[in-house]
C-alpha cells in the first residue's frame, strides 16, 4: 500500500509546533507539577516504548498521541489513541528515502497496529502486552510481539529523590524476528511490494523466526530520562536492498527531555552509525489545554429563606402582568449565560421552559443554569421544573427536577448524584397552547465571512497539495426549523487543480477532485432544510437543494430516538445528481437513488454505529463506525466501510476505511464557545463506500440532548 503524506502530515507537524509553545515544567527539577497525568514515553513507531522497541505500558485512558521521527532518510509520522484502558489503536506514514521502489525517490507507506494488554502490572507481576504492527498493509513494516514490563522505584531527582526504572523483554515475529532469532513458529510469507494493502494479513501473523528484544528506560523523576535497548530488527529493507544506512549493532541508546506536560523530544544513537530524533505530542481529553472559564452561577435561592404567606397566594396565575414580568426576567437571565430563551409555558405547581443553548459545550451546564433562574424567578408554588433543550427548532429531551431537590441538594457533598438520583429525563411533549413563546427568534438572518483552506491528497508527484480563499456563509431561519442557507467561496491560490486525475473504474462519485478545484468562484452549497418532529421520539428532516462540493438533490430522514433508552434507529434516502465541475447551478448526467438504515447504540462514553444501504457508485454495503465521546465534546474514532465492490475494482486501500477526530476550540482557548474543530484521515480515497454529505442529518443533532448524554455530563449541572 504506498502513498504519500496528506494534510494530516501539516496539522501534526503544527500540532507539534503549538506543543513547544505550551507553557514549560518548572525549571526547578525538584519543582514539578503536572496538570495532567504522566504517560509512557513513545518510542520511533509511536507507541510506548523504547528507540525502536516496543514496551508492555498502556497510555493513560483517551490519550491521543501525535509523534515524528526522523532517523536517516527514515521518517515517521504517528497517530495513537488509547481507545480502552486495555487497547490503543496507532496510524502511521513512514517515509524511506532511496529505496528506490517504484521510481520515487522517498517510498511512502501507510500501516496500523493495535496493542492488547493481556496482564496489568501488579506488585510482584509484570505487565503483559501484545502488539501487532501494520497488520493489514503491505507488510513493509509488519511485525507481531509479546512484551513484558515492569517498574522500579529509583533514586532520582524528583520529590523525595525518587526516580523511576522501566525494564522490558519481549519476543517479536516479522521485522522484530529478523536479527538474533532464537527459533522459528514456521514460515513466513514474503513482503508483497505490489499489494493493495487494506487486507488483514492473518497469513503472516506470529509465524516465522522469532527473536527477543529488551529494553530499560530510566525516569530521572525531573524533566528528563535515558534509555537503552537491544533490537531484533535487522532493517533488512533499508540496509541490504537499498543503501539508507549501515546497521552495525543492535544497540541503541537515547535521552529525552520533557519540554511541557505535553510535548518530549529525544535524540538517540542507533544501530552503531546514525542518529535519530522524536518529538511527541500527548493530549488528554480529560486534561483541557486553557481551563474553560466560566461565570460564576447565581445560587438556588431556598423557598424558606424568603417566601412568606402572599409569595404562596395562587392569583399570581391569573395576571397576565405577573406572566410577562417573570418571562422577561428569565429571558435576561438566560442570555447572560448565552442561552437564548424559546418559551415558557406557567402552571400552578409546573413550569416547562425551552431554550437554545449557544455557548457551553455541556449541555447539563446550560440546564443547571436554566435551573437556577427559574428558582430564582418563579412564585413560591411552582414545584416541579420541566427544562426543554431544543435544537434546529426540535424539542430534545425534556430534564425534569424537583425544585425542593435543588434546593436541598445544592450544597451537599455529593451534590451532583443526590440530584441526579431524583432527577428524570423523557422525551419532550408537544408545546402546549398556552405556552409564551419569543416572537423575537423568527425570522433571523446571520452571515459571515472567513478564510477556508482545502487540503489535497496522495498525489505522487507533489504529496500535499492545498487551495486558500475566502467563504462567504448566510443563513436565514424564517420559521421554527425551516433554514435556507448558502455559503459562496472565492479561490485566492492552490494547486489542486495540478494534481493527478482518477484512474478509478467505477463511477468518479468522489476521485475527480482536480476538475472541481479548477474553478475559482463557486457555490459551496445552497439548500432548504425543515427540521420537526413527528412524535414525541420520533424526528424529521427533508432538504433540498445543492449539498456539498459535488452532490445537490433532495433528501429525506426519520430518526427513532427515545430520550432514555441508548439505541436509536434512522431512516434515510436521497436522490442524488452530480454538480458540474463549475460548481455553479448546473449538474451532470450522473444521478443516483441513495439510501442507508441506520442503527445508534450508546454505552458509556462509546457511540456505535452501522449503516447499511446503497451508496453514490451505486454499489451496496454497509459501514461500521465506533467513536470515543467525551462529556466535554472531544471525539476520536474510526469508521469501516465493505460494499459489493471488489477490491480489485476498488483500488489501492480495498475498501473504504479511515479515523476521525473533533476538539472543541474552547478546550483549546479557554472561552466557552460549541465550535468544534473536526479531521478525518482516509489512508486513500477512492469510488467505493461513499456517501453523500447531507448538511444536519439528525442524530448527531439529537444525540447530546438524551439521558445518555446529559448522565454523561451531569458533573456539569453545577458548575
């Protein structure tokens, strides 16, 4: 499977770069405080480990590590994920210049490993991993192996002159069982330079020579650390087909040096003859970057504390004076908070409001927030709370509390379970007749204008092509969940259009880049969209119009969604007509009937999903998607599509595959906003497994609102 770098190349080397600017540790090695959780060094590969050699460490739960290294023409550019406390899943591109394969002058490969723990580290047990490492490429870096690890306590220069030991042996099988093997488990099939790679190499795995590697690792307990170890890898490719070095020795040696709680940098002596580097950037999703920075909230204000015999009198319901003077203290009270008040519906003993939340990322904030006013600013009689999230003028799930358990759990030790216990989440009824609803909100035009970048991807000749410009964006919402929006783009410089053409032998539904980035002026999209809803847990959508880039058509969807129960199911279909390449107003000939049942499952902070339907080349299949959701809008996941196309038919890749990831920008700056900054990395794109690009499909609107979510984040209801 050979490739080139793509633009997620340029957002790891500037995530790199932004790493550096992170405030430093303490100077004073004896000083050192982390803000989040110390994790395993990263080895060349990217993983925990040695130089070269792996170890048994885990990452901390969420961790996503983003590392380069560079050792004699040999690059390497990783992305790791912790995706269970027992699992991490690693993608890489290595680069190996004078190879001389296929006459590029620096041969590019792309693989993925995955690490199992199969024993924790105890008191007197090592830990235990297994690895396998690009187990469904090519093969150029294929390697399987068992390691065992354990941790000493030193003397050092951390707190109480402590420092750590990491020691580590293990046994590998293809690149890790080329040098000093010791037996074999049969043989092994040869590296296939002409494979399409995509396929799970099952024909290789544990089989031929097998070799043992070790390792230590010595943890000063300051900001920096030393490491040792013996490879198994005889780098038979880089040394005996082509000249990219001269391995002498099995050993290896390095330091590293801790710049931030999140960026490390290495340099190590390797193989006898060269030197090589290693940056590592490691987040955490749980660990922001800026702490969020928000108000301070107003406290629950207790009935007994203020309310006397006239604040129980019933008649307050019958003035319609009273009515609109606590509606107009909640809408100013919500706005402070960035929410925006949609209505309020006034009852004896009840009160439902509905509001739209524009600022916080967790939605059990805004409710606690809207909490909060309505003690602050209901008679003394109303009792029961009914908070109602909407979004794209749908009602969510409806939060319902007892204001006698807000009152009396506020300032409890374990506030947040005490209310949560009593607390009930149902799907939304419909709005009642007598509800006041804000004759502001419609009808609202909105624009804006801002840069856009748009990267291309996997051209041998130029590897990274990208187009700048400017985007002109508007959106008029003339009823309660009808849009019409639009966005217009003006190209100021790229290179796209230079690229290479498709080659495909399906339909060209997606690898005809370079004949839509030949215009300059162009219309992004342009579509109407009604959002409602059909029962209280059933939602639609209709839209019609130009979609994306290359699509317009109409479309249609129905979401089953029930606010306490994890599964959702979804229907959608759509017609489908290419855009011509000016993407303007016109279309192609090209048409297509598209369409997917849909199946959402949420368990913990994990969303599944499958897919399955008629995709743009018309051919059949389904997808299977898995994403790590975390209760302050991180994401990271990855996706698997199969269809009837062959891989023969489909290309390089075999199918369609790729991992997927979105950081909230306030995560990153502190200001509490919902933008959100997502990536999708597709080891290469081709025809097969596409779907069109609907703006607003419902689930991902509808999902932050259910009990799920909002258990998910219930920390935030007091914040």
């Amino acid at each position: 499977m050979k490739n080139h770098p793509s633009a997620w190349r340029s957002a790891i080397t500037a995530a790199l770069l932004c790493g550096a600017c992170l405030p430093a540790r303490a100077q004073d090695s004896r000083d050192l405080h982390f803000t989040q959780p110390p994790a395993a060094s990263l080895n060349m590969y990217g993983v925990p480990g040695g130089i070269d050699m792996p170890s048994a460490e885990m990452l901390p739960d969420g961790q996503t590590a983003f590392s380069y290294s560079y050792t004699s023409g040999i690059s390497r550019y990783n992305l790791t994920f912790q995706a269970f406390p027992w699992l991490s899943a690693t993608f890489r591109y290595s680069g190996i210049k004078d190879l001389d394969l296929y006459g590029f002058d620096t041969y590019y490969d792309r693989s993925f490993d995955l690490r199992l723990r199969l024993l924790k580290e105890g008191h007197y047990t090592p830990q235990i991993t297994l690895g396998l490492q690009d187990f469904a490429g090519t093969g150029l870096n294929a390697s399987e192996y068992i390691v065992a690890g354990k941790s000493f306590a030193t003397p050092g220069f951390g707190p109480n002159n402590e420092g750590r030991l990491h020691v580590s042996a293990g046994l590998g099988w293809g690149r890790l069982g080329s040098f000093g093997a010791i037996t074999s488990t049969g043989d092994r099939p040869s590296y296939d330079s002409n494979s399409r790679g995509g396929k799970l190499s099952t024909d290789q795995w544990f089989r031929g020579d097998v070799a043992p590697f070790a390792g230590l690792e010595w943890d000063s307990g300051a900001n920096w650390s030393v490491k040792a170890e013996y490879s198994s890898d005889r780098y038979e490719t880089e040394t005996e087909a082509s000249d990219v070095f001269e391995r002498k020795s099995a050993f290896n040696f390095g330091a590293e040096y801790q710049v931030s709680d999140q960026l490390r940098v290495g340099a190590y002596y390797l193989y006898g003859s060269i030197v090589g580097v290693n940056a590592q950037l490691q987040l955490n999703p749980r660990h922001a970057i800026t702490p969020i920075a928000v108000a301070a909230p107003d406290p629950v204000p207790p009935r007994r504390q203020w309310a006397d015999a006239s604040d129980w009198d019933p008649s307050w319901v019958q003035s319609e004076a009273v009515h609109d003077e606590i509606y107009t203290d909640l809408k100013a009270a919500l706005a402070k908070d960035g929410l925006i008040l949609e209505s309020v519906t006034l009852h004896l003993r009840s009160a439902e409001l509905r509001y739209r939340n524009t600022r916080h990322q967790a939605e059990t904030l805004a409710v606690g927030r809207v909490a909060r006013a309505l003690a602050r600013y209901l008679p003394a009689t109303v009792e029961e709370f009914h908070i109602v999230p909407m979004v794209d003028g749908m009602a969510g799930s409806a939060f319902n509390i007892d204001r006698s358990t807000l009152e009396n759990t506020e300032y409890l030790p374990d506030a947040t379970d005490a209310l949560w216990a009593k607390a009930r989440i149902t799907d939304a009824p419909a709005l009642a007749a007598q509800a006041r609803r804000n004759e502001d909100l419609y009808p609202k035009f909105s624009w804006s204008l801002t840069p856009y970048t748009k990267p291309g991807y996997f051209d041998p000749s130029k590897p990274f092509r990208l187009d700048v410009g400017a985007q002109l964006g508007a959106s008029w919402q003339f009823a309660q969940g009808w849009t019409l929006a639009g966005t217009l783009r003006q190209r100021a410089w790229g290179n796209i259009k230079d690229g290479r053409g498709s080659d495909s032998v399906l339909p060209h539904v997606r690898t005809d880049q370079t004949e839509y980035a030949k215009y300059d002026s162009t219309v992004q999209n342009l579509y109407l969209q009604h959002n409602w809803k059909l029962a209280p847990d059933l939602y639609a959508r209709a839209s019609a119009g130009l979609f994306e880039q290359m699509y317009g058509g109409v479309s249609g969807e129905v979401l089953w969604k029930q606010a306490d129960n994890p599964l959702g199911l979804g229907v959608e279909l759509n017609y489908a007509k290419q855009r011509d390449y000016d993407q303007l107003l016109g279309f192609r000939d090209y048409d297509v009937v598209t369409g997917h049942v849909s199946a959402y499952y949420r368990f913990d902070d994990y969303l599944l999903e499958v897919d399955a339907g008629r995709y743009l080349a018309g051919d059949y299949g389904a997808t299977l998607s898995i994403d790590r959701i975390f209760d302050n809008g991180w994401s990271v996941g990855g996706f698997v599509t199969v269809t009837d196309v062959s891989s023969d038919d489909f290309g390089e890749g075999s199918f369609d595959k790729g991992i997927r990831f979105s950081i909230p920008i306030d995560w990153l700056t502190g200001d509490a906003n919902r933008s959100n900054y997502g990536l999708t990395i597709r080891p290469v794109q081709r025809d097969g497994g596409q779907r069109l690009d609907v703006p607003g499909r419902l689930y991902n609107s509808v999902r932050g609102k259910d009990a799920t979510s909002l258990t998910q984040q219930k920390a935030g209801f007091w914040q």
